[in-house]
C-alpha cells in the first residue's frame, strides 16, 4: 500500500505500529507531542490526535494529561508473542518439509 492511497492519521498509525514492530519503540517509550508529529507528517494537529486516538483504541497507547503519549506494555509484549508464533509456525513448517524429503530421498511410498 503506497502512502498515496492511505489518508494522513493512517500513515502516522501504521508507521507508529511499524516501529513497535521493529523494537524502535517500546513499552514505556514517550511518544513525540502532537506538535512535533505534526511537523514531522506535515499535518495538521487534528489528523495527528486522530492517529493517537486510533493508536489508543486498538491498546499500542495511553496518554496522560500534561504529559504525553506512551506506548503500552501490551503493545510490546503482543510483538514478541506474535514474534514466538511466527518462529513456532516456521520451525514447524521446517519439520513437516524436513519428514517430506526424507520421504522422499527413501523412495516415497511409506
């Protein structure tokens, strides 16, 4: 999906999801104001709460009053679990193709 075809608060939410994914940002870690990630996507302030809004929603954010946005423990932790099923389905996965081309190396028809 090209950033073209998204509107402005997705592309800041998807990038804000991206970066959780990558460990760049973890729980406990504040967030820019809304101010400067106005700045930094060139939008207005208003597009920048929806996103945080959004953010807040799907659980990756909680924000205090005065004080920022931060992001949540679940939003790390939903990370490594994804991370932990993704290395169980692929090692898995390795298995099952492993068993197939021993199968098959001992002629294939047990």
């Amino acid at each position: 999906m090209s950033h073209e075809s998204v509107q402005p608060y997705q592309r800041i939410v998807q990038d804000v999801r991206d970066k959780i994914r990558s460990g760049r940002l973890t729980a406990g870690t504040k967030l820019p104001s809304t101010r400067e990630l106005s700045g930094e996507y060139g939008v207005a302030p208003g597009t920048v709460q929806r996103a945080l809004a959004e953010l807040r929603v799907a659980g990756l954010i909680y924000s205090h009053q005065g004080r920022g946005s931060f992001i949540t423990e679940t939003a790390s932790e939903s990370n490594e679990d994804s991370t932990a099923r993704t290395l169980k389905r692929l090692e898995e996965q390795v298995s099952d193709l492993v068993a197939r081309l021993e199968k098959i190396e001992r002629g294939g028809n047990d």
